[in-house]
C-alpha cells in the first residue's frame, strides 16, 4: 500500500497534520506586517521551548548550518575549542571548528558510552591561563542513542569561567528538560526536522549575553550566518534574508502544539516512549547499544547479535513502510536506531515493536517468544 510511511528515524521526524495544512498554504510577503506578527508569536513560543529570556534567532540552515553559525560567530581564528566527542555528530563539531582555523582540542568517549563530565572538568582546570575559549557539547547523540550529562559537562564550564559552552541540542530539545537560562547555556543549536515537528530547513540558535559579549570582538569570517544581523531584524520581527515563510506557518502550529502539551508533559511523554522501547528491546532479547543511565529519550539503538541490522530495516521497509534508522561509519550493519522524538504517540511503539518482531521472526531470530517485546511495552504504557 503506497503512501503509508511511518517514519521512525531521528530526523526527519513525523509531521502532524495541522503543520501539513499550513505549509500549503499560499506563501505571504516577508516584510509584510502579516509576517511580523507570525515571526513575533513563534519567537516568543521559541524562548517557552527553550526556557529563557536570551535571543532565540531562526536561520534557514538545517541543524548543521545552526551549529555552524553557533561556533563562527564567538570565536577567533587560532582560538582554543574543546570538542567533547563520542559519535557522529561530536566528530562534526571537531570538523566545523578545523575547517575554521580553530585550535582544536577532544575530550572522547568510545562511540555508546557517555561522555565523562570529569574528563571534561580535568582539561578545564589544567587551563590556568584560561586559553579554552568554548567547550562545544552534542548533549543528544542521535549517532548512538546517548544522552550526555549536560548539565554536570555545564558545570565545569562555569568553573572554568572564561569558556562559552556552545551545545547541540538537536535531538534533546523538545524531548527533555533544556534550562538555557536556569543552567547558563551560551549557545544553544537545533534543528526544525527532529522536536519540533516540522520538515527540514530551519535552525533555530539561542545566544546568551555573555556570548554576545565575545561577538563584538570575534573575527572569523562571517556573512550570511552572522548572527547580528539576525539579532537586529528579530528585534523588528523580521529577518536579514528571505525566510521559507510557509515554513514559519508550521512552525507556528507545532509550537501552538507543543504549548498546549505543556513541556512537562512533553518529556514524560518522550521519557514513557524511551522507557516502552528499551523495555520491548530487552524482551526480544536484543542487546541495546547505550547503558540506561545514559539513554536518549529521542532514539533507542539496538545492536542485534544475530540477524544483521539492515536486513532488520530492510523488512521492516518492505513490509510494513516503516522507517528505521542505520548504523552509520563503523556502525553501519552493526546497529539500527528507533526514532521516538517529536510527533510519536505510544501507538506507535506498539505498532513499530509489533511489525520489529515479525521482522525479527522472518529473519531467523529466535530470541523470544511472539509477543514479548509488545508485551513488555504495554507494561510501561499500562497506567500511565
Ligand atoms: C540531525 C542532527 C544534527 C543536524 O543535522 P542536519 O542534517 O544538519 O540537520 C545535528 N546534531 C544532531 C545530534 C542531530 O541529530
């Protein structure tokens, strides 16, 4: 049957109907007071969703190009960065800060462990001459399922005194708790396709004043990503370039959405989705692939020990139009991903755990018996 993909990567996530109807809407001029009013509603819904007073600024950029601009308009050419890495997306942040002449220097964890809060504190202390100008952070690596302890990384930041803490929070905002202003977070990144419950092509940075501070004498080069421009338009409610203004219409609607949810009740919801899925996992017999002290409530990767992960995917694709997410680099065939972030219900874990178990039964695995995996996920749904 076409046209019944039920998405469960981590980006893009799936995208309600009302968010649907409101990018098909006409397209309206951008410096039209109509726009301004829009712009002046979900910027003001945008510092709700990430808990503070300091400049959200909306780029059109996927979540990269809000990295990107989050490191770029802080920082020096030749200007000590602490890169903390263990996956994906920690190596890209090294990447971006290297492609930009930064002096970069990585804390790591092997790809599946947490990042250790105190590796990160030992090299900040070491820095008596205060040279570490940001520590840069993935607080939700997407890659491996981990959730970094941000808030213990955060505090030896402040310790330091001297380093921004710039974070990606692109799969962690919207799934759990993200203070910016309760922890002091200076720069803070995300991405429209992943919490927020709309397609790709927006990137979303809050910017603290203390980071504004070291705008006014960084020196990497800078233009369309300068995030000053973006500061002085917001503050007119609009923006320096042409926004993707149907795409604001939908943002518009999600965080409507999201409002009326409350943020409470958004991460338990993200919690009981995380806590449902490792449950099902666990009682099929697939080993997971981050420790439950440290596990994303935005993705669950599962390393199957008999049946090779894309042909897990594979099936799952085939028969039943479900997307799954892969290993990537040297994960790839190792581990799949189960996305669960943003517009998921817990009737999708039962029907993704469902179509995972006959997948797994076609393909050979015999490490449960049928029912299992949706047995054990009712049990966390049951009374909740
Ligand atoms: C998706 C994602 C990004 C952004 O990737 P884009 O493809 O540029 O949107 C960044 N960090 C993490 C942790 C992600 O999951």
């Amino acid at each position: 049957m076409d046209d019944k993909l039920m998405l469960m990567i981590p980006g893009p996530t799936p995208v309600p109907e009302q968010a649907l109807l409101a990018l098909a809407k006409h397209p309206m001029g951008h410096r039209s007071g109509e726009f301004s009013k829009i712009m002046a509603e979900v910027t003001q819904n945008l510092k709700w969703l990430h808990q503070t007073q300091n400049d959200v600024l909306i780029l059109t950029a996927s979540g990269t190009g809000a990295m990107e601009a989050g490191i770029i308009n802080f920082l020096s050419p030749g200007d000590r960065v602490l890169v903390a890495s263990n996956g994906k997306f920690g190596e890209r942040w090294a990447e971006v800060s290297l492609a930009y002449g930064l002096n970069v220097d990585e804390v790591k964890a092997e790809w599946g462990k947490a990042l250790d809060p105190d590796q990160i504190g030992e090299k900040l202390q070491a820095d008596t001459e205060k040279q570490i100008k940001a520590v840069i952070v993935t607080h939700s690596e997407t890659s491996t399922g981990v959730l970094n302890d941000l808030e213990a990384i955060n505090r030896h930041v402040k310790a330091h005194g001297e380093a921004l803490i710039m974070v990606d929070t692109v799969t962690s905002l919207g799934a759990v708790s993200v203070p910016v202003d309760e922890w002091g977070l200076d720069v803070v990144a995300s991405g429209s396709q992943k919490g927020y419950m709309i397609p790709p092509g927006l990137g979303f940075v809050a910017v603290s004043p203390k980071a504004w501070e070291a705008y006014k004498t960084a020196k990497l080069p800078r233009y369309y990503l300068d995030l000053g421009k973006y500061r002085k338009d917001a503050a007119k409610n609009t923006t320096p370039f042409t926004p993707p203004v149907n795409m604001f219409f939908a943002l518009q609607a999600t965080l409507g959405m999201m409002q009326k949810e409350g943020l409470d009740n958004i991460f338990a919801r993200h919690r009981r989705l995380m806590l449902a899925t490792r449950a099902a996992v666990k009682a099929l017999g697939l080993p997971l692939f981050a420790p439950d002290e440290a596990a994303s409530p935005a993705i669950t990767a599962v390393a199957p020990a008999q049946v090779d992960a894309e042909k897990v995917r594979s099936v799952l694709k085939k028969r039943f139009d479900i997307a799954m997410a892969g290993g990537q680099d040297h994960l790839k065939g190792k581990i799949f991903r189960i996305g669960h972030l943003g517009f998921v219900s817990d009737r999708d874990i039962l029907a993704a755990i469902s179509a995972l178990e006959v997948a797994l039964r076609e393909l050979g695995c015999d490490t449960f018996t049928p029912g299992a995996g949706v047995a054990a996920a009712a049990s966390v749904f049951v009374g909740s």
